[in-house]
C-alpha cells in the first residue's frame, strides 16, 4: 500500500533559531512535498510551532459569529444571544485551544471575544470584561485554554 503522495505533506518541527532544511522523500519518481505549514485536523502547524497562521485563519470565522450576534441583539433576548455565542464562537475557539491557547497571537480571540460580549449585553466598549464575562456567566478564552489543559486525561 502506498500513501497518495500528492495530498501528503512533510513538516519537519525546528527550533526558532534553525534555518529551515528541505527533505526529500519519494517513491517511483513522486516526491512528498515539503512545507513549512500544514494542515493537521483543522489545525494551521508551522515548523516552528508558531500558532499565528492558525489564528489568523480563525479571525473571519470568529468575526462572523461577532456579527451573528450583533445582528440577532434587536431581535432576540440573552439566552438566544447566548446560543448563539456558544454554537458559533465557543465552539470554534475550544477546538484545539489546548495547542493555540498560549500563543501570544491569542491575543486578538480575546479581544474578538471582548467585543461579541459588548453586543450581546449592549454595553459601552470600555466596560470592564471581567463584570461582563461574570454577568453573562462565561469564560474568557485564556481560561478555557487553562481549564481545558489542568483537566485530568482518560483514555
């Protein structure tokens, strides 16, 4: 059995400080492709270990449940907003926040996420979002990534 070597990729992981060196792996005259970033179920990996790719392509996702629950506000009350928050935004930043969540870039989730919970409680954008997050009784991005990685694992 041989592996479809044109949707196979190679990544090889170096440290920051170490150029990046090309390998070449193949059969019969088919040669894998080497990368610097993949896609591994649904996670953007760089050789690196940088998470900036991956949470760049989060932003627009996250931006458009931003505006899902921008746009129900007028029409709907908080638990509907609150559905939709968790469908749209909760689900999409818990799916591999035990990798990402430390990055430096995750930055900007939060800040995305700061701001989805201004509209969904009508607030001033200078409101603090600690009374904020308790008020609407949720967690901030950098602790779901801590909750999620002090969880004991069962297998």
């Amino acid at each position: 059995m041989v592996p479809n070597l044109a949707k196979t990729n190679i990544t090889k992981l170096i440290t920051s400080n170490l150029p990046h060196c090309a390998i070449s792996i193949g059969y019969k005259e088919k040669y894998i492709e080497d990368t610097v970033n993949t896609k591994f179920l649904c996670l953007q990996i760089d050789s690196h270990l940088k998470w900036k790719n991956h949470i760049d392509q989060m932003i627009p996702i996250l931006s458009g449940a931003c505006y899902a629950v921008r746009s129900a506000f007028h029409i709907s009350k908080i638990t509907p907003l609150k559905s939709t928050y968790f469908a749209y935004f909760h689900s999409t930043t818990k799916y591999g926040t035990i990798c990402w969540g430390n990055s430096f870039n995750s930055r900007a989730i939060f800040t995305l996420q700061k701001k989805t919970l201004i509209f969904m409680d009508d607030t001033k954008s200078r409101t603090a979002c600690r009374n904020l997050l308790s008020k609407l009784e949720m967690l901030p991005v950098p602790c779901q990534h801590e909750l999620q990685y002090k969880q004991p694992r069962t297998f």
